[in-house]
C-alpha cells in the first residue's frame, strides 16, 4: 500500500476535481484503510494542506494503477493518422493508419467514413507493429494516454484487424 509513498513522487498524475467526485466513495474507503475518519480529513484538509494533498496523490496513483491493469485497448486519432493499441500481457500490438489525403479528416463523420471505403486505396497506409513493454508495462500505458490516447472497448482495433485477415 506504502510503496508509492516512499518515493515521495507520484508515479502518474492527480486525479481531477471531477474525478475526484466521481470515486468519492472510493476515496471514503481509501482514507478508512489510511484510519482516516471524515472527521479527521476535514481537519487534516485545514491544517496540514500538504499532507492532505499527499494522500490524494496515493490514492491517484492506486486509481491509475487500476484503471491501466485494465486496459486492453487505446487510440490516439488525429486528423490524418490513427494509432490503434491492443495492450497484450507481454507486449503492445499497434495498428497504424495514415492518410495521404490532406482534404480527408478522420476525426469527422465525413472523413471517418472515406476511410471506411477507402481502407485499400493507395491514399490509405497500414502499418503493424509489435512492441515489448519496459519493466513497467502501466508506465507505459501511462505515457501513450499522456500523449493523446484513450482507453477503448476495442472495436476500431478489431475492425482493422478483421479487415487485415
């Protein structure tokens, strides 16, 4: 429970106001295994700010740690490029598309569909790729959500994937 503590940095990033919000429950069961009561927090958010602060950083940190033992997939899309990730045991599968049209933009509905059509047309460039995790394989999950991905359900992975069959 301790081991994020000890380093004194934390090892993602604090939850936001919102997200804090949302697990408040969470969090009341997390101050309880800390033998924080209500009581005691309020008193703790007063007059010493800092610890306060340190406590919702472990509980991040306990939440992120959660969160990416989960995820199975990512994507990071942007207009002309879309990075697929299926998050393996042992190392990540990416599927990577680029579009060589610059009046093509797949984040829209428009665009999203010209590249439903145009999957196999030569405006269209498909990668795979196969990458090993460090020795931390949630770090790197971290680092590609910090860069702009998102936790999926998978489909657009699954689809590029049958479609590549």
């Amino acid at each position: 429970m301790h081991s994020f503590r000890e380093r004194g940095t934390m090892k993602y990033t604090r939850l936001t106001k919102e997200q804090l919000e949302e697990l408040h429950q969470e969090f009341i069961n997390f101050l309880a295994t800390q033998s924080i009561t209500a009581e005691e927090w309020k008193q703790l958010k007063e007059e010493k700010p800092k610890v306060a602060e340190e406590e919702i950083d472990v509980f991040s940190d306990l939440v992120w740690e959660g969160v990416l033992t989960q995820a199975t997939y990512l994507e990071n899309i942007s207009p002309q490029h879309m990075y697929l990730f299926h998050l393996h045991e042992s190392e990540m599968k990416l599927i990577a598309v680029k579009i060589l049209r610059n009046d093509v933009d797949i984040t829209t509905k428009e665009g999203f569909q010209w590249l439903r059509e145009n999957y196999t047309s030569e405006e269209v460039e498909i990668l795979t790729a196969n990458k090993e995790y460090s020795s931390d394989r949630n770090a790197d999950k971290f680092a590609l959500i910090q860069q702009g991905s998102n936790i999926t359900k998978g489909q657009l992975y699954q689809w590029f994937e049958a479609m590549m069959a």
